[in-house]
RNA sequence: GCCAAGGUGGCAGAGUCCGGCCUAACGCAGCGGCCUGCAGAGCCGCCUACCGCCGGUUCAAAUCCGGCCCUUGGCUCCA
C-alpha cells in the first residue's frame, strides 16, 4: 500500500515515488508577513504540516523548507502605524515573530528552516544575472523581465496560453516589456509611493517619497521580484530539483508557474515533481482574505476554540476540496474532537484503573485497533485524506466506549493499544495534543475543582441534590464541566 | 472573455483515479429508546440522497464519454 497525490502538474492522482527516499525535499510557499495570519493561511499550514508528518510516519527522511517575504510593497505600507515602526524591516520582524507565535500555536512541527527574501539577495540577483546570461530575461530601465516566449514550457503548471494573457505586473511597467505576460525578476528603485498607498490605511498620513528597502545589483538600486524568491530560496536551502511544493491554489497563476519558468530555465532541472495545491477556505461564498477583510485571524481562533479544535476544523475537508468556515463547521469540529479526546481519556482512565489486568484478552477490542490503524493509513495513503484519518479514530473511540461500557474485567494491553493507536496516530501524525494542560495553574486548578466535587458528592449522597446541582451550575459559569460516571464524577476545563 | 477546480442527504463531507461490496462512510443537527436523582457523556435505533441537468457507452455508472447550467478560484497584492 502506498502514497498517491494529487499533482497539479499532471492534473491527476499519482503514486508519491520521490528522487531519494532518504532525503525528500518539500518546500512550503508561505506567506507575506505585512498583517497577522488568518485561518485561510493556517489551513495551508497545518495540511502541508499533516503531509510532512504521514511522510515522516512512512519511514521517509525529509526536508522541510517554508518561507517568509518579508520585501512587499504592503509591508512598506504598514510602516509608522502603531507600534509597527518606521521601516519595511520593523515592520516585517513584528509579523514573523507574530507568525511564528501561530505556528507554534497550532503545535505545527518545525520547519528545517524558515528562510526570509532580505536574507537572500546575492542568490537571487545570482538567479537573476544567469536568465539574462542564457537569454531567458532582458534589462529595461533598471528593472529585469523574464521573457515568457524564451521558455518554452510556459502555462505547463495552469494551463494558461501566453497569448492569451493580458499583462502581468503593475501597469507602470507594461510599456517596457516585451510581451505582456513577461513578469519582473527585478525592479529598478524602491517602492513606488502611490503603488504602497493603494495598501495603506486611510488612518495614516500617505506616502510622499519612494520606501522601502533597496539593494544594489548590476542593474542599479532595486528591489527583488516576487516571484524569484521562492526559486532562490528553495534552491539554497534545497536542491535545484525538488520533490514537492505545497502552496495555496490562488498561486497557481502567475506565481508558482513563473517560479518554474525561473527556475527551470535557470537550472535546466525540472523544478518541482509534485505540486499540491490546498485548496481554499472560504465564508459565506468567497474565499478568506486580508484584501477582502472577511477573515478569522489565527490568535482569534486559537484563544476561542484552542489549537486542537483548530486543527481538527483544518484537517476535515480534504486538500483538494474547497473548505468553509462557518459557525457549524467549526462546531462540528469541536464535537469531533472532543469525542476523540473523551475516548482517549475513558480508556487511559480505564487502563490506570484497578479493573484492568494483564492475563484478560479481548478480541472485539484489538481488533478494533487493528482495524482503525488500517483505516487511518490508508485514508492518509490516498492523498493525505485526514478527514478520513479522523473518522477511522472515531471508530475506535465508539469501540472503546462500546468495551468500557459493558466489560467488567478490562483487557489492560487492549487498552494500551488503543492509547497508544490515539497517540501515534492522532497526536504523531495529525498533531492534537492529548491530555494538555491548559495553562500553568492547571493543576491547582484540579486540585481545587476536586475539592468542590467532592463536597457535591457528600451532598448528593445526602440527597441534597438542588444543592449539588447549585454546585455544578456555579462549576460550569467558571467554565467547568461536571460529568457523573459510574465510578464518581469528571469534570473538563 | 480566457485558464483551472468543483456541484453527493437539513449541514458538513468520504467515495469519482481502477464502473459492480454505494439500497452511498465518519460526523453535526433532529427524533426515539437504554443508562442517570436530574443533566451531560456514552450506548442502541431512526431520519433525510435516485449522487447539478440532458443524452450516450455498458449486463451494470455517483463513478466512463459528450453537451448544457451553476458555484468558486486565477488572469491585479493574496495561502
């Protein structure tokens, strides 16, 4: 049984056979650090994290790259509001760290290595000067355009015709290209005031002068093109040729099939092998965006629902498939979740109970996980389906309620197979964190919320149950849930 | 206009690559029952889908082919 993908490149579903299984490369293309990260951008995150996690499972060595602009002229657009600070730089270090805060948020495992375009100029004016050197790219006026009708394979990614395309770019730079669909690999000077305060907030004061940070190449002052960073990048921190690059689909056209016109004609390597393209989330019928301001920010949702129920929402509707957002789909989310999480709790609690032994053998129990690990993987196989991943632990939660609930004796190492199914498979591959402390004060937190149960049990078994009820009515306003069992009462944070 | 991806129950969402186990998975919502002092959780059961429309291929189609309608994304910054 092995991986399929969905390749944009082909346009179809293929088996995953990457260069050298030791060493698979992966490039994420990440984001423009000019504003706080929505749930649109999250979703990339966290489904390219799920793919590189299940390779990982797999028994693949790979490499993770994901980047940072941190050169935009909408980060330059930013400069002197609030606390921001008054330069491109300031400005994009608030974002990445406030990036990079999300990310650890969402509990996303570490990148090999967040690379950033200010970091990485000498390699793309290097890129650069080898297009004009091979003749893919020419000068015009301090700028340097990369000439689409030079590379033969342009519009293979999206299906484009370079006829057909109107003009790529600002519109101040149309008359110096050659062809319309030509794309800059370099722009002469900074940043145009006027192109800045079209991003800008009517709160600040526009922009008079050109800003923004510049650097000296052989074509004069100027700044890199959006485009050529991602192929500077994944090249210096990867390979020439890479086995897969995740990026959103709204960058299909232009920016990830220029990056292959750059790369390829510069290298003379095929770029990518597979393209995944994550689909967008979208509310109420349009996509996610900063530009459109109909988004839920990353920190929003996280401190709302926390990172489980986050993730769980970003995992349920396949890569592939367009995903929205809305007040019942993230409820669905959370009552997914928490289904997983309270099977995971009811067999860890069973397990560390006196009721569990190690000669007691049960077969429908083990045969339960045995069929949920079969489930998830081949869910996961055929193309990082991770909804389906989560419905094979929801199969082995209804188990594990099913056996705890009418088994007197519990098979201990059955449970355990079950604990641990839960974790390597739900915490390992599909990063939810079980069992996690809310916070610092959690366990006196406990131990307080111990304390008042047990004051209501003494009640209850007095009978006094308006007072016990009073009890669990006042527990529930701080945010505590009181469950009766069995076997005493629980409660949830 | 051009390019791309989609249209499956009240919602959400698998299945479409390799046609038959799909009288359509998992879940949410709703309804009934068990359990419970009550509530919640859990368990059992029910509910609603001829799979956008029209034609074709086939013994057999949600799945293949053709046409049409609609939605979303891209062609301008965008994950």
């Amino acid at each position: 049984m092995s991986l399929y993908v969905s390749n944009t490149l082909s346009g179809e579903r293929e088996p995953f056979e990457p260069d050298d299984p030791e060493n698979v490369l992966v490039y994420t293309c990440g984001l423009t650090v000019s504003d706080d990260s929505h749930l649109g951008h999250a979703r990339l995150w966290v489904q390219s994290d799920v793919m590189v996690r299940w390779l990982s499972h797999l028994g693949y060595g790979v490499r993770h790259v994901q980047n940072f602009t941190d050169v935009n002229e909408k980060i330059v657009a930013r400069t002197g509001e609030g606390d921001l600070g008054d330069t491109e730089q300031a400005v994009a270090r608030h974002y990445v760290e406030s990036v990079i805060e999300d990310m650890r948020d969402l509990n996303l495992d570490r990148a090999e290595v967040y690379p950033r375009v200010s970091e990485h100029i000498p390699e793309i004016i290097e890129i650069v000067e080898t297009l004009v050197e091979k003749g893919y790219a020419y000068e015009a006026g301090g700028s340097v355009y990369f000439d689409v009708t030079e590379f033969e394979d342009y519009g293979k990614l999206s299906g484009q015709d370079v006829e057909e395309i109107e003009s790529q770019g600002a519109e101040s730079d149309r008359a110096e290209k050659r062809h319309p669909a030509d794309f800059a690999l370099w722009k002469a000077g900074a940043v145009d005031p006027g192109d800045a305060n079209e991003h800008r907030s009517d709160d600040l004061p526009p922009l008079e002068e050109p800003a923004g940070q510049t650097w000296a190449s052989p074509w004069g002052e100027g700044r890199p093109g959006w485009h050529v960073e991602c192929s500077a990048m994944s090249t210096t921190h990867l390979d020439d040729s890479i086995d897969v690059h995740v990026g959103g689909q709204d960058l299909v056209f232009p920016h990830h099939e220029n990056e292959i016109a750059q790369s390829e004609a510069a290298s003379g390597d095929q770029f990518a092998t597979y393209w995944l393209h994550v689909r967008l989330l979208e509310t109420a019928g349009e996509k996610m965006s900063s530009s459109l301001g109909n988004y839920f920010t990353t920190k929003n949702a996280v401190e709302e629902f926390g990172p489980n129920v986050v993730r769980m929402f970003l995992v349920s509707t396949s890569y592939t498939q367009r995903q929205t957002y809305s007040e019942a789909t993230i409820s669905e989310a959370q009552e997914r979740w928490e289904r997983v999480e309270r099977a995971y709790e009811r067999a860890t609690d069973a397990a560390d109970s006196v009721d569990a032994y190690a000669k007691v053998e049960d077969d429908d129990l083990r045969a339960a996980v045995v069929d949920a690990r079969e489930a998830f993987t081949s869910s996961m196989n055929d193309d990082f389906n991770a909804r389906g991943a989560v419905s094979a632990l929801l199969e082995l939660a209804s188990a594990v309620h099913r056996y705890v609930d009418e088994v007197e004796a519990y098979d201990y190492r059955g449970l355990v197979d079950a604990i641990e199914t839960f974790e390597d498979l739900g915490g390992g591959v599909l990063g939810f964190q079980f069992g996690a402390a809310d916070g610092g004060d959690a366990t006196l937190a406990g131990d307080l919320v111990e304390l008042v149960l047990n004051i209501r049990e003494e009640e209850r078994a007095a009978g006094n149950y308006e007072r016990a009820d009073e009890l669990r009515d006042r527990l529930e306003a701080l945010g505590v849930t009181v469950e009766d069992t069995d076997d005493g009462s629980t409660y949830r944070l």
